[in-house]
C-alpha cells in the first residue's frame, strides 16, 4: 500500500502549489488556481438551491469541474487533488494497473479511483511531514486532522499508506462500520482476519 511514483508526482505539485500556504483552509482556492494555470480547467461549487443532484463531475469539453457546496470543504479539497491526480499522474497510475495486471474493466475503473486517492492523500499530507508529525502527536487522529485540514477517514487512510520501507508508520488496520454494524471498508496489514461481509 505504498506507491512511491504516486508520492513523488503528488509531492512536486505540493512544492508547486501548497508548501507556501499559510493554512489547509485556504487549499481549495490554490488547488483551483494550480488546474487553472496547468490545464486551464475551472472549478466551480455548485449551490444547493439549484436543485441538482452532482456530487463531482468534469466536463471535459468546457473544461469545468463541478462540485456540490453540500460537500464539506475537506471533500471539495479532496476531490479537486483527485481531479489533479487524473492529469498529473495518469502515466503513473496506468502504469501500477498494467504492472499488477488488472485488466478487467470493472477493475480498472476500481484501481483508478483508489489510485487517484492515494495521490490526493499524498498531496494533502505529504509522507515525511505526516509521519513525524503522526509521531510527535502519538498517532492523534483529531490532532492531525486540524494539522491537515482533512477529514477523519481521510486521516485513516494515510496512515494506512504510510508503508515506505526503511521509514514505515505502524500497520494500522481499519473497519468502516455504519449505525447498524455493517461493515463498508475493511483494509489489514498484518494478516489479522477481518469480517469481510455481515456486521
């Protein structure tokens, strides 16, 4: 779970564009301005009063890339570094899907999304940085979400990514459980047995 090609492409475009921004409150407008000076595409927040139902959508022939404001502004900033993913790192990401030959559609489609998120997570929480900060607040998710500007699942899952040999984080694992008991996402890395259906 460690992708270090996505790493490197993710950490130029924080150089670039995040490493001289004062607060993650302020990473959707300058994520915003990075697509629009690279790719010229616009990012534009959907109200809710216009009654639509767009979570996010990339129109590629007006070059727009939509969002609902019902996001929280750690998903819009999310969803714009994954957006990003999809230009900067398209060579990389298709390269991990041939190299570990998923070739079924439906698996494809899968690997690029979880791929595009690995980079957003990388972007947003640069590895060294996230790690040492993961070490200096003992592993405090609540504590690294409002160092980060991201959400707790988005927290979850870096940790989870921080597998780099010779400088690897603890190996969490992780269930995402609802109201009910059902379980929706379950990742382990140590060989623990996790229920993969039923709650």
């Amino acid at each position: 779970n460690y992708f270090p090609s996505l790493e490197k492409k993710a950490y130029d475009v924080f150089k670039y564009s995040l490493s001289k921004v004062s607060s993650p409150e302020l990473y959707a407008n300058r994520l915003g301005e990075y697509l629009f000076e690279k790719y010229k595409v616009k990012v534009v927040i959907l109200p809710p009063d216009l009654r639509h139902s767009t979570v996010r959508k990339y129109d590629i022939l007006s070059k727009t890339l939509v969002i609902s404001d019902l996001l929280t502004i750690q998903s819009r900033v999310f969803m714009i570094a994954q957006q990003i993913a999809l230009f900067d790192a398209d060579n990389e990401i298709n390269n991990i899907i041939s190299d570990n030959g998923i070739t079924k559609s439906e698996s494809v489609i899968l690997a690029r999304i979880c791929l595009t998120s690995y980079f957003a997570g990388a972007l947003l929480m640069p590895y060294e940085n996230f790690l040492n900060k993961a070490i200096f607040y003992k592993y405090d998710i609540e504590k690294l979400m409002h160092k980060f500007g991201v959400s707790f699942e988005q927290c979850c899952h870096r940790l989870l990514t921080l597998q780099k040999p010779g400088l690897s984080g603890i190996p969490f694992h992780m269930l995402r459980v609802d109201i009910a008991g059902n379980i929706s996402k379950s990742i382990s890395f140590s060989g623990i047995s996790l229920p993969r259906y039923t709650g």
